[in-house]
C-alpha cells in the first residue's frame, strides 16, 4: 500500500464530505472558506518520523546472577509468556535504560524514567517492585501503589502483569497485584479490603478516596510498610490537578506511615526544551515539588 495516496485519497473524500453540506452566500466569507479548504486547515500534514533505537542492557538472567535481582525475578520476567499459561518463556534482554532504573530503584532514592512509546517504561518500576517483595516476603500487606491518570492504562497493566505473574506458577503468582479503580463489584471491593494484595493498581481519584473514606480504613492499613509510589504519565498532572496530586503524596506520606516511601514516574514528555542537562533539571524540579522530596537530576 501506498500510504501517501491513501491519504490523499482519504483526505479528498473528506474535503468532498464537508463541501457538500457547507453552502457559504457571502463571498468575502466564501473566499475565507475556500482558502482554508486549499490550504489544507481541516486536517494535518503528513509526518514521517523515525522509530528510535533503545540501547541494549542485561539479561534478567545475567542480572539475577550478579544478584541484582531476587532468583524468582528471572523467573517471573520472561518474554513469550502469553503463548500458554504453562511456560515460563526464554530469557528477557533488558533496555540500557530499565537496568539503569533498576540500579537506582534498589538505592532507595526517588526516580522519573523519561523514554519513548514502547520503550518499556512500565518495567523501569514493576521489576524493582516485585524483586522488593521476593526479597521482604509476600503477602505482608500492600508494598506498591501504581497510579495511572485513566482506568484504561490500570486495566491494561493488570494484563500484562498477569502473564508475568501468573503464567508458569500454576495459578499460584509469587506477588499479587489487584485493581482497585471504582470499575470492581462490591465483593471484589470487599475481598481487597479483607486481604490486600502486594501491589495495588488505582487511579489518583481512588487513592483520595481511600485515605478518606471509613469502609476503606482496613485498606489504609495494610499499607504500614509501604514502600513504592508510582505515577505513570507523570506529565498528565499539570496545573490545579498537579497540586492536588503533590498534596496527596504527602498525605499518602502521612497517613500511611510510609517514612522510607519511593516516589517513582514515567513519561513520554516531560520536557523537550534546551540540552539533555536541561531537560533533566526540569523535570528533576517538576519531580522534586510533586513527590515533596528531592530527585536528582
């Protein structure tokens, strides 16, 4: 397929669509209308880009090896694993920049991870999170609090953690993750409530709720040896929304007890002005106010 004539080809039916209901008397205004129809207004040029390289790191293997990673991380963290819930999968080859987080998440010290689309950004805090549990012992209460801007991303996180997860244990997953959005039936409410997992993915929203609603006071603690605090799409909590979500760190701070919390984000844009170092001192001081703690750049 030409991809170029099929746009243009979509285009003009498009500019054909809209002509054949606009019907413009006035000529000045009819001529205003003309030239935005020439000049392409109703929809975007077309952009070629290039799809980025990501350098190569580790294996989860080799990691596990150094003892970077607890041996049922290398386990849990192959590729291939949705071809069938039996298998473990074959050996995952980590990105330069997801064994650099690991080594930073294991220092204790808060973190972003700014990388591209399909970059694996996700991974940058799920392996260190769930090498934390392997390490301390699951099923103590909950150990990580994911939050994701929209339910969409908090559902589609919890499949992929899944195949981690529960492929190749036989039912039985080493860490529990649960979804805790609003989208779960009383009873599923109720059976988190009564026994939290180790891993809690929720929205912003939700968190709130549960630092301030009474039925949820169970929840709240299990959450006394809270350890990690993560924001996927950090960049979507701007203005008057990204104050209320640095006010709700410090509460979650607060009223969980979570003296030694790990504040983590990811983004795809955080910043694209000025050099490297610039960009990283942004999104550092961007970082530093929304988790209440300083992050190095």
């Amino acid at each position: 397929m030409d991809i170029f004539r099929f746009r243009d080809h979509l285009t003009r039916d498009y500019a054909e669509y809209v002509r054949s209901f606009v019907r413009v008397g006035t000529p000045d205004v009819r001529a205003k209308v003309d030239e935005a129809f020439a000049n392409q207004l109703l929809w975007p040029e077309p952009i070629v880009q290039l799809n980025p390289a990501y350098e190569p790191g580790a294996y989860v293997s080799q990691l596990v090896e150094r003892g970077v990673l607890h041996p049922m991380a290398g386990r849990v963290f192959q590729r291939g694993k949705d071809r069938t819930p039996t298998e473990l999968g074959q050996d995952m080859r980590l990105y330069r920049h997801q064994v650099a987080a690991i080594d930073v998440a294991k220092s204790g010290r808060p973190y972003v991870v700014t990388t591209g689309t399909g970059s694996g950004k996700s991974l940058t805090f799920i392996i260190p999170i769930v090498d934390h549990i392997l390490r301390a012992g699951a099923g103590q209460g909950i150990r990580a609090i994911v939050v994701y801007p929209m339910n969409a991303l908090a559902n589609s996180q919890l499949g992929e953690l899944q195949k981690f997860l529960g492929f190749g244990f036989g039912g039985t997953p080493p860490v529990r993750v649960r979804r805790y959005t609003g989208q779960e039936s009383s009873e599923e409410r109720r059976e988190i409530i009564e026994n939290p997992p180790d891993v809690l993915l929720t929205n912003y929203v939700m968190l709130e709720l549960i630092l301030t609603r009474r039925r949820e006071k169970d929840l709240v603690g299990g959450t006394r040896d809270l350890r990690f605090l993560v924001f996927d799409e950090l960049h979507t909590y701007r203005g008057r929304q990204g104050a209320d979500v640095a006010m709700l760190v410090r509460r979650v701070r607060e009223r969980m007890g979570a003296a030694n919390l790990q504040c983590i984000g990811t983004s795809a844009t955080m910043s694209s002005d000025g050099t490297v170092e610039d960009r990283r001192r942004a999104v550092a001081d961007v970082a530093t106010r929304m988790f209440g703690t300083p992050v190095a750049a």
